[in-house]
C-alpha cells in the first residue's frame, strides 16, 4: 500500500472501516519513515460492533479521545467534497 501511495501523489486522504475503531491521523514520514508525500487516514469501523481499545499515542483523534484510551464510542463520518479539498465532521 505505501508503494502504490507513493506512486500517486494526487492521494491526499485514505478512508478506512472494519478496524472497530474510529480515528483521524495525519500521515507522514514521521510515522511511517517510507512515505514520500503526507496524507490524512481515516478510520470509522464502529457501525454497531464491539469497539476496541485505542492507543492514542498512534492516532491524532479518536472519538472522546482522553487518556490512555480512547471510550469505546460509536460514530460516523460525513465527508464533504469542494474541488480538491475536503471536510470531515464525524
């Protein structure tokens, strides 16, 4: 997946479910060395499965992020598309 995102540099968000978690990143070479141009990652799995535990230390947001964990929320994203830019309110 890094190679192929690294080959495309018109990427500048990746949306992602099925983790039974909901979170925001912000990627870059600072957490993934081999990354050659920074991208937003988006996780909303939590449709109505257990939730696991987030360790916030890997993950700039998470839903009531506080302490070591995230709690065990549940959410949904809205994205809204304007040109090359986007939003995303959860």
């Amino acid at each position: 997946l890094i190679s192929v995102l690294n080959n495309h540099s018109i990427v500048s968000a990746a949306f992602f479910g099925h983790e039974h978690v909901v979170t925001y990143t912000h990627i870059n070479d600072s957490r993934i060395s081999t990354i050659t141009h920074p991208f937003e990652e988006f996780v909303s799995g939590g449709a109505g499965a257990g939730i696991y535990d987030t360790n916030v230390s890997r993950v700039a947001y998470c839903i009531g992020k506080s302490g070591a964990t995230c709690p065990k929320l549940y959410g949904y994203m809205s994205v809204d598309l304007s040109g090359s830019g986007f939003n995303v309110s959860y």
